[in-house]
C-alpha cells in the first residue's frame, strides 16, 4: 500500500492528478477483492478521496471519504482516533459539496473526539472548517470578521506543522475562496459582504506565507474586482501592494510582471492620471503586441493580442 500512495503522491507533484487516482482506484480494485475489510483498504479510499477533493470533485471524493469511513469504523470502531480522522475527511468533502449543515455536526463530533489530543493536527483542521461554515452563513462585514479567530487560530497551528503547500492546507484555504467567489457571484448581501470575504481570504493566505506570489495574485484578483465597481483609488492601492510581492519572486520582463503594470496603466487611465498610464500602457501595448507576433505566426497582425487592444482603448482614456 505505502508504494501505492507513494506513487500516487509523485504523479500529484508531477501535476498528474487524474493518473494518481487511478493508480489508488487500481489498489482499491485488487485490495477489496482480496480483503474487503482491511484497515489499508479504508487508507486507499482516504487517499483517493483527498485527491479528487484537491481536484475540485467533491461528489467522487465524497463516495471514497464515505467508504474510507465505514471500513475504518469497523476495524477499529466509532470511538477510534483513526475514525475520528475519517468522519473529518467526509465532513470537509461534505463543505466542498455546499452541504453545510451536513457537515456541521460531523465536525463537531470530529473536535469532541479529538479534543483530548491537542497536538492531533485533525482536531484544528475540524476547528478550521467549523469557523469556515461560520464565515459562510455571515450576512454582513462584521459578521464576517467575527469569524476571524476561529479561522485564523487553527490555521495558524495547521500551515507551520503540515507545511503552506500541503495538500491539507491547500484544500482548506481553497475553500475559503470558494465562499468568496459564491458571494461575488450571487449578490447575496451585496458587494460589502463578498469584499469582506475577499479581505478575509487575504488574512489568511497572509497568516501561511505573507510574501508568497500566491497572495499577489489574490491581491491583483481584489484589485479587479474593485476596478469593476469602479473603486479606483482602493485597487490601485491593492495593485501596488500586489506587485511589489510579485516583483519579488520574478524578474521584470515576467508575465505576471507585466499583468500587473498593465492592470495598474488601465487604473491610472480611468481615474485621470494620464502621465503614469501613458507610461505603463504604452509599454505595455509594446509587450502584448510583441507576443502577438511571437505566438501567431504567419498572418498574425501586430498588436493582435486581447490586451494590446485594451492597452489602446485606455491609452485613448488618457489622452
């Protein structure tokens, strides 16, 4: 089995995915028929139910999650610490899945369970998605922010022990921005409460790796989000802080580099600040038209790049 999931876990660094679960469903297959009631099988079903959860299928990743549960159960029993990391795996799948209220009480019979093992990393996780149900059902910013703390702490145990890039702490944080882009999407509580999730997420990413290229990419996506809704002077603020992360991690002439200058050009241009986006829209309609070239081959006219374009048509604002 451990060679298996070992496999399994160097095809998901080789950004595999799809060919991890099915060397797992492949054990699965041979495992089950020879001893369907093993606690290695209930691991297998574990495993699997990770990646396809990591994979954005919660509905698979909850069959494997329920599986993984009953063999562990019966092996070991209901008061088991080993179940209690089970009843966690289905609970966290069933919040992927928008069960919420699914999902509530496994958690907390998961945290009673393990709450007599303070160092078991399973009993913050369950803390964690608890407080992300709390931050799911807020109907205004200061409810949301009120959910701070029982995000914040177990998260803050979780990403130095399982590490910022685990599977575990990816997963949670990624459905944190789920809750965000559900908000943004739907309206509900208007644009406050869905730039407060939004700020939310940033606390977080903030609390694993504060200067990680991952946080300037949300903080580019705010940055969007409030040039959409014509909130200039904040995404201008967000850009800059934003850009200076990435410049950190990659040199000048980098895509992202560059995303991020010519976003910050469309920003100057809308909000009257013609001399800097002149500056950085036409360097930046100089780069786009540049890969224009270099990516179309023959017939592909200059400037023929979506962001060229745009470049022009903020260029015009400016002038």
């Amino acid at each position: 089995m451990d060679k298996l999931v070992d496999a399994a876990v160097e095809l998901v660094e080789a950004g595999k995915l799809g060919q991890a679960v099915q060397v797992l469903q492949q054990g699965i297959d041979v495992l089950g028929a020879a001893y369907p009631g093993s606690p290695e099988l209930g691991e297998l079903h574990n495993q699997a139910a990770l990646l396809l959860f990591l994979g954005g299928q919660p509905d698979q990743a909850a069959t494997h999650a329920q599986a993984a549960l009953e063999v562990t159960q019966a092996v070991f029993g209901a008061a088991h610490p080993l179940t209690a990391h089970r009843l966690l795996r289905l609970a966290a799948v069933r919040v992927g899945q928008g069960r919420g209220d699914d999902a509530r009480p496994l958690l907390a019979v998961t945290a009673d369970m393990l709450g007599p093992y303070p160092e078991d990393m399973g009993l913050h996780e369950a803390k964690y998605y608890l407080g992300l149900l709390q931050a799911g059902a807020a109907s205004s910013p200061s409810d949301v922010v009120a959910a701070d703390d029982a995000l914040l702490a177990p998260l803050k145990v979780l990403a130095p022990a399982m590490g910022p890039d685990s599977m575990i702490v990816r997963l949670a944080v990624g459905q944190h921005s789920r809750l965000v882009g559900a908000a943004l999407d739907s309206g509900r509580g208007g644009f406050a409460l869905g730039e407060a999730l939004f700020q939310q997420h940033i606390r977080l990413q903030e609390a694993i790796a504060p200067d990680s290229p991952e946080l300037g990419l949300t903080l580019y996506q705010l940055a969007v989000t409030y040039y959409a809704h014509d909130m200039l002077p904040e995404a201008g603020t967000v850009l800059q802080r934003g850009a200076a992360l990435v410049r950190q991690h990659y040199p000048e002439g980098h895509d992202l580099v560059q995303m991020f200058l010519h976003r910050l050009g469309m920003i100057c241009a809308a909000g009257r600040d013609p001399r800097a986006a002149q500056q950085l829209l036409s360097a930046s309609k100089a780069y786009y038209a540049s890969q224009a070239q270099g990516q179309g081959g023959p017939g592909q006219a200059e400037g023929d790049h979506p962001l060229a374009h745009e470049a022009d048509a903020g260029l015009a604002m400016a002038a």
